[in-house]
C-alpha cells in the first residue's frame, strides 16, 4: 500500500462514488455515507481535527504577549530641569522603578549625526545608531527603516496579533518613522501653544486606546517641552520651560491613571519606560556633540519587572526600543543588529510574577 493511504482514498465523485486506487485500476463503487465514509473518513477527518485543534491552540498562546507596554517620549526634557519641576507622575514611575540621569543620545561607536529630533526619535525607536537608520538630521534623507525599522515591527514579527499604538504631534515621527501600528495618530503641531494642544489630543487619543483597546505596545510622544525650550530656553531657571515640563507630568498622569484603570491591569505586568532625544542648551540643541546639556538625557523604566533605583551601567536612547521589546518576550536576533540594550529590568525576566 501506499503511504499516502488517506489522500487517495479521498477521492469522492459528486454522484457518491468513492474511487480508490489499486495499483493501474480503478475500482468505482457506491459507498453509503453511513458504510465506507464513516470508518475510514470520519477517522481521517477526526485526526485533521485533532491536528488542527492543537495547532490552533499553540498558534493562539504564541500571537500575544503576555506583558505589556508603554513607552512615553518628552521632546528635549534636560534631566536637571526635570528634577527641579513638580512632577509627581514621574517622580512616582522613578520610586518604583530604575533611573538614570546619564542616559546618552549618540553611541561610541557612531556619534556624527546632528543631536536634533530626526536621528533622536529615529535612535529612540528603532534601536539602533544613525549609521544604520540612515537619518542624520530632520531632513529624513537616507532613511533606513527597512533594513532598521520601527521596533513595533519586530513585536509585530513574533507577535503578529499583538495590539500597538502610536500617538505623536511631531508629524515627521508619524510619517517617516512608524510602521505596525494597529491604532496610529500623528498631528502635526507647530510653535509652543500648538504643541501644547495637541500633547493634549495625543493624550486623550492614547487614553482612549489604553482605556477602550487591547494595547500590548503603546508609544506615546509629547512635543510641548522641547518647542518651549527653543521659544523661552532649554534651562531649569527658565520657568516656562518648568512650567511645560509639569504640564507634561500631567498627561503622563493621565496616562497612568488610563493604564491603571484597566480591568485586566494587575494581570497584565505593565512596564512603563520614559526617555527622551536630547537636551538643549540656550535657545537650542543642534550641534551639541560636545555639550553635555544637550547630550545627556534621562531614562526611566518602570514596573514589578523593572529594578529599583539608579541604573548603574551606561545607558543610551537605543535602549528604549530593546527594554520595550525583552520586557514583551521578543526574543531579539542576532540579525537585526540592534545597538541597545535592555537596561532597568530585572533579572527575573519579563514573566508575571
Ligand atoms: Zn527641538
């Protein structure tokens, strides 16, 4: 007998008659539904089931993981001037979770790209350095995100029915950055109170999917800080650059509160990871490879999976995307060359306590 016994007793004409083959012949006869089929089709089609319940099954348990995240970016936040504003919000991810004031904006290994938002939030979101994403400055040009894309793309990879979402009014970010986004919102702000508007509207539109949605993945960008740096300086003694910087903690707040309001919220180990692309200095932040103020940034990882209190080791803005993508259990490949590390989290891993 054949191998292949199943398939080629499968072979059912429209009129009833079961055509099984043995060796040149053909032998045509009537099976009853109730005879034939029901010992040996029945059988086959009970183990295609089994097979394919398993399947199903093991296919259902890989698509989504079992943590969650929330990533939030402050455009041009100065470490300094966040220590010296009123923040509870972040005050409070800080106390429960790992903190560095020293988290740099370009890598050792590549360091020629313009300390501007274009390489920043490129770094911030792919991972990697600009000699691999390609953008040097805001103009975007030799952008690489198909070879370094979006880090939604690599939980999208191995988590292809995980929920994320993207909400940012530095329009650029939204129309050359991101890609994988289930839910996707990209305004296009421009001065200080137009930043101010619509850190609003992202914060309500990612309160909204936080709230109403299923996000295992959400990125939140907030541009107001950094345009009133450039409007009234990038300094802790300048006090509307205070004052947005605690405005900023007040979405944050809002975003927590959203994230903690889940129903599911205490099952599904949220971390919370808070950064920046740069500082600034004067009215500004362009040119400062050797400007402290402007190259050194803060980050924030927050969560039961993060460690507590200051981040000893170097940290980088490419961290971000790796600490999102270890704490939702993508396993990182060696092949996508990303340049962060996860710093902040435990060593107990990304799994539910
Ligand atoms: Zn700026």
């Amino acid at each position: 007998m054949s191998t292949c016994k199943c398939l080629e007793r499968i072979s059912l004409n429209r009129s009833g008659f079961w055509r099984r083959r043995r060796g040149d012949t053909f032998v045509k006869a009537f099976i009853s539904r109730h005879g034939y089929l029901e010992s040996d089709l029945s059988r086959w089609f009970l183990v295609v089931w089994s097979i394919t319940n398993v399947f199903v099954g093991q296919v259902a348990a890989a698509e989504l993981p079992s943590n969650r995240v929330l990533v939030i970016g402050i455009d041009g936040c100065r470490p300094d001037a966040l220590a010296k504003a009123v923040t509870p919000h972040l005050d409070s991810l800080i106390q429960t979770g790992a903190f560095s004031d020293q988290t740099q904006i370009l890598g050792e290994r590549y360091t020629e790209n313009d300390t501007v938002s274009g390489p920043g939030w490129s770094s911030f979101l792919t991972g990697v350095w600009a000699d691999k994403h390609g953008v040097q400055n805001n103009s975007f040009q030799g952008k690489n995100y198909e070879a370094f894309p979006h880090f939604f793309a690599y939980i999208k990879q191995q988590f292809p029915k995980a929920q994320t979402g993207s909400f940012v009014d530095w329009k650029p970010i939204d129309t050359h950055i991101v890609s994988h986004a289930d839910v996707q919102h990209g305004f296009d702000a421009h001065g200080a109170d137009g930043y101010t508007k619509f850190d609003e509207s992202v914060t309500s539109e990612a309160v909204k999917f936080l709230s109403e949605g299923n996000p295992h993945a959400v990125m939140a960008y907030l541009g107001a800080v950094d345009e009133t740096g450039h409007r009234y300086g990038f300094h802790p003694s300048v006090p509307e650059y205070i004052e947005a910087i605690e405005t900023v903690d007040t979405r944050v707040g809002q975003l927590l509160t959203a994230m903690k309001s889940r129903p599911n919220f205490a099952a599904e180990n949220w971390l919370v990871v808070v950064s920046t692309d740069h500082g600034g200095q004067g009215l500004g932040h362009g040119g400062g490879h050797k400007i402290p103020e402007i190259r050194t940034t803060f980050l924030i990882v927050s969560g039961s999976a993060a460690k507590q209190g200051k981040i000893e080791q170097p940290t980088y803005v490419v961290d971000v995307p790796v600490i999102a993508l270890t704490h939702l259990g993508v396993e990182i490949q060696a092949d996508w060359k990303l340049d962060g590390k996860p710093a902040g989290l435990t060593n107990r891993g990304s799994h539910n306590e």
